[in-house]
C-alpha cells in the first residue's frame, strides 16, 4: 500500500460530494451515482457515509445502514426504505444546479 499524503487522496479513492440538498454524487471505480443525500433510517448525512468501492456500497454514518449504489437496496442496518439512487450518464454534468426554476421535470 502506497502512503498517501495528508489532505490529498489516492486515484482509485471513492469519493463522496454533495452536489444539491437532496442528492450526493459517489464516485468509485470509474462510476458515478447519485444518491438520495439523507440516509432514510434517521436522515444520516451520507457525504460523511463510508463507501465500499469494490462492492459498491454506501453506509450511512449515523446508525452504519448499508445500501446497494446500483439498486439502492438495504443490505444490512435498521431497517427502512431503499436509497434512490441513479446511474450518472458518460459526459452528464452533475455539478452544474439547474437553472430551471423548480428544477427538472
């Protein structure tokens, strides 16, 4: 394992950024998702939720329910309803808010 300096993380690192009040977008692997930015258990912040990578999981901080990122099911934890989740499009800008009043659609 690679040392990685303080404040800088490593390429293949999940990350995890909160791009409105509802939603998070979790980056890992070459993927990206958007998720719903409050756990559904007890709405646990989950930009601060761990992210498994490899299995493609998200746990939320608050009481560790884990969540399926591909189907947004519940994996384990307290039991409540699935995450919405939503694969991001090749060349889809989610950083950018909508301009639409309301949003989109």
């Amino acid at each position: 394992m690679t040392a990685v300096p303080v404040g800088r993380r490593r390429d293949d690192e999940p990350v995890v950024r909160q791009v409105t009040e509802d939603l998070v977008l979790v980056e890992t692997g070459g993927r990206k998702v958007l998720a719903a930015a409050v756990c559904p258990h007890r709405g646990g912040r989950l930009k601060y939720g761990r992210v498994d990578g490899d299995r493609l999981r998200i746990t939320c901080p608050l009481h560790h329910t884990t969540f399926d990122l591909a189907s947004g099911e519940r994996l384990s934890g307290a039991a409540c309803a699935a995450l919405r989740v939503v694969d991001v499009l090749p060349g889809q800008d989610v950083t950018a808010p909508d301009p639409s009043p309301g949003g989109a659609p």
